[in-house]
C-alpha cells in the first residue's frame, strides 16, 4: 500500500481514538492510551497522528512470512499436526528488555505487501494448512489488518490464531473474538514488578485478556522462565492455581530463556524448567516444556 506518487505509505485511519483539543488524539487500543501531538508516533510505534486523525502504520505491511507447525505457536489442543501459515509486521505494545524478536518488535525491518486474496491462495496450496496465525510480533497493533485478514479467512472457512502478549483494552478485545478461532498469551510472570520493569506493562490486563478469551475461544499459555526473575516455585503455583481457578485443562507451556536483546542472563537451567513443571502439575493437567 505505497503511495508511489508522494513517495511515502498509504496510511489507513485506525479504530479506537479520541480526538482531542489542538489537534491532539487519544489512542484507545491498549492501557498505554497514548495522547499524540501531530506528527508524533506511538508507543507501539505502529500507530501516528497526522492532522488531528490516528493512522495506522503497518495496515497491510509484513515483515515475516512462514509456514509453521501449529505446535510452533505453541498451540498443542488446537488441530495438532497441521500447519498454519503466520503473518507478522513491525512494532509492539511492550518492551520487553528480553524480547526475542527484538528485530521486528523494536526495530524498523523491510516490509512488503501481500494481498489477502493472495494469502488466502497461499494457504490453501498446503494441504495441512487450517489457517492464518497473527505472530512474530505483537499482532494487537495491528488490529485494523488482523480484522480484515481474520474476516476474509473466516469466510473462506480457515481457521485463525492470535500469537499475542494480551495488552489490550476489553472494547477492542471483545471485536476481536469475533473472528478469531484460538490464541496463545504470553503471562510473562505472575508478578506486576516484572511487568513494569522488564515489559513496560502490567499484570492485571494481561489476566482479564485472559479470563475474557477462556470464555470464548480456545486458548493456551506460555510463560518464558527467567533466572531470579520470574522462577520461583511460588510464582510458578500462584499462576498455575489462577489458570486451574478459569479451566485446569488450559494448556500451560513453561519455556526456556536463552540471553537476547538487552538481557545478559544466563539460559535457564533444564532442572529449573523440571522442578516447576511438576509444581504447575498440582494443579493442571496439562503443562509443557519448551525451547528444551
């Protein structure tokens, strides 16, 4: 979608803002609630106020195109043995100092169009394939797109997934499980502190996302164990009694930090992803191991 005669993007006009005095606009996507002045970007970087309007940035802009394995996403429950074709672009409602796509989360990477027509094709010429999954990056950004493409894809009977951190506001949440089949939040920690601190972003949003999508869709967690962070048997009970508290057979994935981005820890020990495996085990029925 470049306008090749002003030699920029094509910007398309996001949903969910407020317009406010001096040409000023709130974001309402996520708890960020960004105000803009003109010109100026929000947190996500994906989202602008040009002329008092918010636009967004990537509306039909990826950066990463694969064929996954649907247990890649980690989706275990969810049409296990198929594989699902993933989309994702650039940005991110959180900065996690650990972030392991750090190039397309926090970076500016080339971008190309792919009609959703033409994605539609492509899925359908992989035999396993069940549908579009939004990942890589943090697909809520991208909200207008996400709607768009889930629509078309539900239409044509294909299945479509959620790869996301699960910030965002309830109104904008509620839209989005109209269209989308399954979805796999990160519950970085069962900490607040660890969300301020390494995400820039807070705990309690993330369990409502949470709460609301157990109610309608097919969900499963991943919480990525981090040395003296978010490793202690008590934390890892806590979180594992919340999810058996919404449905004891939600799917809980534990998985293994290796050093990236800004974070110099070293990797998880495998005896640390054991131990706790079987402490989340008291209380779900099931819980996996990753990155092992």
């Amino acid at each position: 979608m470049k306008d090749t005669s002003k030699g920029r993007w094509q910007m398309v006009e996001a949903r969910y803002y407020e317009k406010l005095e001096g040409k000023k606009v709130r974001c309402k996507l996520c708890p960020h609630g960004c105000i803009l002045s003109q010109g100026s970007t929000g947190f996500c970087r994906a989202r602008k106020n040009v002329d008092g309007k918010l636009y967004s940035l990537n509306y039909g802009y990826i950066s990463s195109i694969a064929f996954d394995p649907i247990e890649k996403k980690p989706l275990y429950h969810f049409y296990p043995g198929s594989s699902i074709l993933s989309i994702g672009t650039f940005g991110c409602s959180f900065r996690c100092l650990h972030c392991q796509n750090f190039e397309i989360s926090q970076l500016t990477p080339n971008v190309f169009e792919v009609e959703i027509e033409k994605l539609i094709a492509l899925a359908k010429k992989d035999p396993k394939c069940i549908g579009i999954a939004f990942t890589y990056n943090e697909p809520t950004i991208w909200f207008e797109y996400v709607m768009d493409v889930a629509k078309a894809f539900k239409q044509e009977g294909l299945k479509t997934v959620l790869v996301t951190n699960g910030y965002l506001n309830e109104e904008p949440l509620q839209e989005l499980l109209e269209v989308i089949d399954s979805a796999n939040i990160d519950v970085k920690a069962f900490n607040d502190e660890f969300y301020k601190k390494v995400c820039s972003g807070d705990l309690e949003t993330v369990k409502r996302f949470v709460e609301v999508c157990a109610k309608k869709i097919h969900i499963e967690i991943t919480t990525l164990i981090i040395p003296t962070l978010n490793d202690r048997d008590e934390e890892i009970e806590n979180l594992a009694k919340w999810i058996a508290s919404i449905d004891d057979r939600i799917p809980l994935h534990l998985t293994r930090y290796f050093p990236r981005y800004k974070m110099t820890l070293p990797p998880t020990p495998k005896e640390t992803l054991m131990r706790l495996r079987e402490v989340a085990k008291k209380y779900l029925v099931n819980v996996y191991l990753g990155n092992i």
